[in-house]
C-alpha cells in the first residue's frame, strides 16, 4: 500500500469517527487546510517531473475529491442527526389537556381606578398623589376644619404615636391634602384628580377602616359650578356606559366647599339591581362644591382672584354600584372566588374607545 493510499485511508477513518460538526472541522483542517496533510502533497506537483505529474496528479486530486465528499456526506448525516435528537427532546403530546386558565384576576378597585382615570384624563385631567401619612394642619387645618370638628376626634381618625413637641401625625382621612399640597406648590390653573387610599375608623358593609377615594379639583379665574355638573355629567355617562344620565344636586356643608352639594344620579332599583339612566328612583353618589375662599388663600393663593370647584367619591362605592357586589368587606377578604367572579383578566384594559368593561 502506497503512502498516498494510506493517508487518505486516515483522513477517511478520522471523518467517518468525528461524532460532531467541530470534530468534522478539525478534521477538514488537518487534511485540506493550508498547511493540511494532502494540502501539503499536492504542492509537490510544481516539483515532479512531466511524468511524475501525470501519474501522481491524478492520484493526489482524486484523493482530494473522495475527502471533499466524505467531510460533506458526514457533515448532512450529523446535522441530520442533531435535528433527530432535537425533535425528540422538545417534542410536544398535543394529546395532552390544555393548560389552565391563569387564576389571577385585576382587583375590581383596581378596574374602576383604571376607568375613571381613563375618563378624566380624556377631560384634560392630570393625576397628583400624596402621602398618605399626613399632618395634621393638611388633613385638617388648611381644609378650614375647625379644631372642634367630630372628624378630628379619635373615634373617627387614626393618629399616630404623638411626637416630643405634643404634634401628631395621621392617616389621612381623605385625599384632600393633596388638593393642598398641590395648590401650594403650582400656580393655576389646576386641574387634577386625585385616587388613593384613606382611613377611617368604620366597619360595616357598606364602610370599612381603609378604602378609596378619587376626587378631582379646578382651580382657575373663571370656572363655576356649571362647568362641575359638565364634568360630573360626562363622567357618569361614560363611567355608567349609558347614553344619558339625570343628576339631582342637593345642598349640603362641606367645611371646604361652600356652596356645598350632595348629588344623586336618577336609576331604577327595581329586580335586585341598580339600572342607571332610567327609573324613578335616586342614588347618592358623590359630594362636591365650590372651593371655600378660606381654603385658596391657607394654600397661599389669591381668593379674589382664584376660585375652583372639588368633588370626591368612593372607588369601592362605585366599584360595587357598577359591578353589583353586596358588602363592601369582601373586596378585602382576598378570597380567589370571589376575585374570578367579580375580577377583570389582565388584558381587559379600559379605553374610552374600546369599551370600559368589555
């Protein structure tokens, strides 16, 4: 057996034992790289003799030829085989059930809160926020509640552990101290709504020690109370998802709005549920007013100048009026039943276009 025959029997053997891709490469480098083994032979066809080259070039090209098409039928039938082996480990059993629906659920608060902020900021309302630990003089002094006011009074609000100057800290009782915070630190016009939480010490079905509120506030030098029933109009039409809605204003006294109102939205209560938009019947829905003079000038603003109105209203009120659940508690008892029967799938977002309760 010659040389020539020898070494590609052993280019050959090492091509048919490569077990992968980078084995085969290794291996075509050796034999037909630059510096390869038959790479190397056939250079010494410039060297022979006419004869020699004839006999030898045959040979040596034929050789190269045989391993060209040895590396490439091995490189198919490996990737042939990675494919095979690829196959079987991610192969699906379409035999199998389906996966179950994910469980969770958007808080029907959360849905609402997403509703009525998609409603206002199509107004031209932006969002503020604020701490909800409060001081005192935000809470209460500079909404013009007077120090003998029930609401000051520990049965009705949780304060904190007092400080060594005698001041306390509390959980605010409503969002209106970030109706404050925010006349304080811009200058009108202002036109914000407000969502959070807020404490009280209530609980029944209908109250619990923590809840929600959204109020809203516009603080210009020409708005009157024709453009709140405007706002509070389209509000509850859309909100509501019907066509036209009746308010009834009724006077009330808010120590920060003066005048004060009460308003009722007309409904039918009749076949255990609440239809809006028609009926005979009033439902309660939310209070507002004029903001107090003596509240724009505590917020170091001009009351000759500036003048506004406010409005505020429960989330988890509304929430259960829209929604028809019975007891305000169960919105808070993080039972997953009662969350898959009430909640809203993570991709149900509210657009005014799309729809708000799809």
């Amino acid at each position: 057996m010659s040389d020539l025959e020898q070494l590609e029997r052993d280019v050959l053997a090492r091509v048919a034992a490569a077990g992968d891709e980078a084995a085969l490469e290794a291996v075509r480098v050796e034999a037909l790289g630059k510096k390869g083994s038959i790479s190397e032979a056939l250079k010494t066809l410039g060297s022979m003799s006419p004869a020699e080259r004839k006999t030898k070039g045959p040979l040596l090209n034929g050789m190269r030829d045989r391993v060209t098409t040895a590396i490439a039928e091995r490189k198919t039938a490996l990737a042939g085989a990675a494919l095979d082996e690829k196959l079987q480990t991610e192969r699906v059993d379409v035999t199998l059930p389906i996966r179950p629906e994910p469980q969770g659920r958007i808080h029907p608060v959360t849905q609402v809160l997403d509703e009525a902020t998609a409603i206002f900021a199509d107004m031209g309302f932006a969002i503020a926020e604020g701490p909800e630990i409060e001081f005192d003089e935000y809470n209460f002094t500079k909404l013009n509640i007077p120090p003998e006011h029930p609401a000051r009074q520990m049965h009705d609000t949780f304060y904190l552990k007092p400080k060594p100057d005698g001041t306390r800290h509390l959980l605010r009782t409503h969002t209106s101290p970030v109706q404050v915070r925010t006349m304080m630190s811009q200058k009108p016009p202002i036109r914000i709504i407000v969502p959070g939480r807020v404490y009280r010490m209530d609980s029944d079905q209908t109250h619990t020690p923590m809840f929600h509120q959204i109020e809203g506030l516009v603080i210009d030098e020409t708005s009157h109370l024709g453009h709140l029933k405007w706002i509070l109009e389209e509000f509850c039409r859309a909100f509501f998802e019907v066509p036209s809605v009746e308010m009834r204003f009724r006077p009330s006294h808010f120590p920060f709005t003066e005048p004060s109102a009460e308003v009722d939205i007309r409904c039918d209560r009749s076949g255990g549920e609440v239809k809006f938009g028609q009926g005979n019947d009033w439902l309660e829905i939310l209070g507002c007013g004029m903001v107090h003079p003596k509240v724009i000038e505590m917020c170091n603003l001009d009351p000759a100048k500036y003048q506004g109105f406010a409005w505020g209203m429960g989330l988890d009120r509304l929430a259960m009026l829209k929604y028809g659940a019975p007891d305000l508690r169960a919105f808070f008892d993080a039972d997953m039943r009662w969350l898959k029967h009430y909640g809203f799938l993570a991709l149900d977002v509210p657009t005014l276009a799309g729809g708000l309760s799809r």
